[in-house]
C-alpha cells in the first residue's frame, strides 16, 4: 500500500512538472506559429492545460479501467470550478461578463446534459464515446474559427498578457524554435511517464482498499490532474485578464466531457455504479449552476463567493466519503 502511494504521488508530481512544461511551450509554439494571441488564450491554452486528463484517460482506457477516466474527467470539472476558481476568487476577486461568455456557458451545460442522458442505463457505450468525440472536436474547431474571425485589438492585449504569464522560462535557448519543440516533447514524454505511473499505483490503491477505481478519478487523479489550470487561472487573474481564467476553466470541463470522457469510452465501453450517475454527474451540473449563479448576481466572483465554492468542493468530498463508507457496511 505505502509502495503505491509513493508511486502515486510520484506520478501526480510528474504530471504537475510536464504538464507545465507542456503547457508553456505549447503556447509558445502556437506564438511562433503567428497564431493570434486571442486564439491562444481562449483556445489553445483551455486544451493544453487538460493535457493531464487527456493522457491519464488513455492510459486508463487501455489498461482496461475507463471508469478511473470518467471519473477523472467528470471530477476535473467539479474540482475546476469549485477548488480551482474558488481559490482564484479567494485570493482576488474575479471580475467577469457573463455575455463574452455565454456560448462556452451553454456548450458546458449541453454537454454535462448530454453525458448525464447517455449514462442513465450505467453504460457509455463506445459510439457514445465517439459521438461525444465527434462533438467535443466540432466544437473547439468551431470556437477556434471565431476567435480567428472576431479578433480586436483589444483582445489581442489581454490575450497577450496570459501568453506572457503562462509561457516564461529562465533559459534564453527555450525561447528559439528548436528549444521550444524539444520542452514540448520532453514535458509531453513527462506527462505520459507520470500519467503510467498515476494510473497503474491509482488502479492498485482501489483494488487494495475495495474502493471503484471511478471513484479515485473523482478524486485523486481529478485534483492532481487539474493543478496545472489552477497556477494559469491565478496568474490571469494577477495579471487582471480573469475572464480569460474563467474561460479556461469553461473551456476545460468542456474538452473533459466531450475529448476525455469520449477517448476513454471509445476505446472501451464504460460501465459504472449507480453512485456516479446519481450523485457524482448532478453534483457536477449543481456547480456549474453555482458558478453561473454566481457569475449573473454581480458579473464577478468575489471573495466570499471564492470561499463558498471552497466549502462546497469540501463538502462534497466529505460526503462523497461517508456514502462510500455507508455502502461499504451495507456490502460488509
């Protein structure tokens, strides 16, 4: 057991260190690539940084454990608004516009309807997975297109100041093309070493302690995962471009419902516990309907709403656990 925390924690730490490798040398190869810096912000910067979810979700498909997916895809969205925005809000108030971000909004409310519709039978079935694909792909391909099109000036600025945030490095030869390409490929081959690792210690954790391995996707691997939005969505926020670490955050859970949960399910049909259908995905649409509520009232997410989303994220948790211990003594 000590052995495949250890392994665990290594993984999650790996992941963490190349998925901000990654990351930063993405959006400085999409910079090079004379891409507008809008695109990169509201675009690229939401499907690199769900980089983790996306290799973990592989790993598992393959290995045969595609419910440690989902669940790591649909925790990663519960955890993105509720730990990483309530973090970001605790720490500085959030300011929003809810109309720049009404079709994200809808796209992550259709989706997370979507999902919750598919799995009422306790199965994703493999052309749900891909049709979840298909979608998640028409979608990005779709927001790319607009940004493109409807790019300002002054969106081009605030673009520009998360680039700068979420891309530094400390040697000058990274910054040239072949530095680049190669912190690219070496925080790409981190996250995939470090996604084994998590997925193989995480599998071997559930199965010691009786507990579904869906269940250590909404949690362990859905926190560890999506630390790499959360030091994005407090540098956009320092640098006073929060709606663009919102908009990350929205654009994640989508590429999570739709990318991730459709990779994991297309390679292998998902079954799953009727604890996940009924309390795990209405949890989830229950914090989106948080955050847009939140969000409408005074177009930002203040402190003490910060600290609301905070509680909420523990309380789920807390309760999370006691229906796992319930249903532990009633199996016992």
């Amino acid at each position: 057991m000590m052995t495949g925390i250890l392994l665990l924690v290594a993984g999650l730490a790996l992941i963490i260190k190349g998925g901000d490798l990654f990351v930063s040398a993405a959006v400085r190869l999409a910079e090079m690539l004379r891409m507008p810096r809008v695109v990169i912000g509201g675009t690229l910067v939401s499907l690199a940084t769900t980089s983790p979810e996306m290799v973990v979700s592989i790993m598992a498909g393959l290995k045969g454990e595609s419910g440690l997916a989902v669940g790591n895809a649909v925790g990663s969205c519960i955890c993105n608004i509720a730990l990483i925005l309530g973090v970001t809000a605790a720490l500085k108030q959030v300011d929003v516009h809810p109309r720049a971000l009404r079709t994200p909004l809808i796209g992550m409310f259709f989706f997370g309807i979507v999902l919750l519709l598919m799995t009422f039978d306790l199965v994703l079935q493999r052309w749900q997975g891909a049709l979840l694909l298909t979608g998640g792909a028409a979608y990005f391909s779709w927001d790319f297109w607009k940004h493109w099109r409807d790019k300002k000036p002054e969106h081009v600025t605030e673009a520009k100041a998360i680039v700068h945030e979420v891309a530094p490095t400390r040697w000058t030869w990274f910054q040239t093309k072949p530095g680049t390409a190669l912190q690219f490929l070496f925080g790409a081959a981190i996250v995939i070493f470090g996604s084994k690792l998590l997925v193989d210690s995480a599998v071997g954790i559930a199965h010691q302690l009786g507990v579904p391995s869906i269940i250590v996707g909404l949690t362990v691997l859905a926190v560890g995962t999506s630390l790499p939005k959360l030091v994005t969505a407090i540098s956009s926020s320092r640098k006073n471009v929060s709606d663009l670490s919102v908009g990350n955050v929205i654009g994640a859970n989508i590429a999570n419902l739709t990318l991730i949960v459709g990779t994991a399910s297309a390679i292998r049909e998902v079954t799953m516990d009727r604890l996940t259908q009924r309390f795990n995905f209405p949890a989830m649409l229950v914090t989106m309907v948080l955050m847009l509520w939140m969000m409408k009232t005074d177009k930002r997410l203040s402190q003490r709403e910060g600290a609301i989303l905070l509680v909420f994220y523990s309380v789920y948790l807390i309760t999370l656990a006691g229906i796992m211990m319930w249903q532990r003594r009633q199996g016992g």
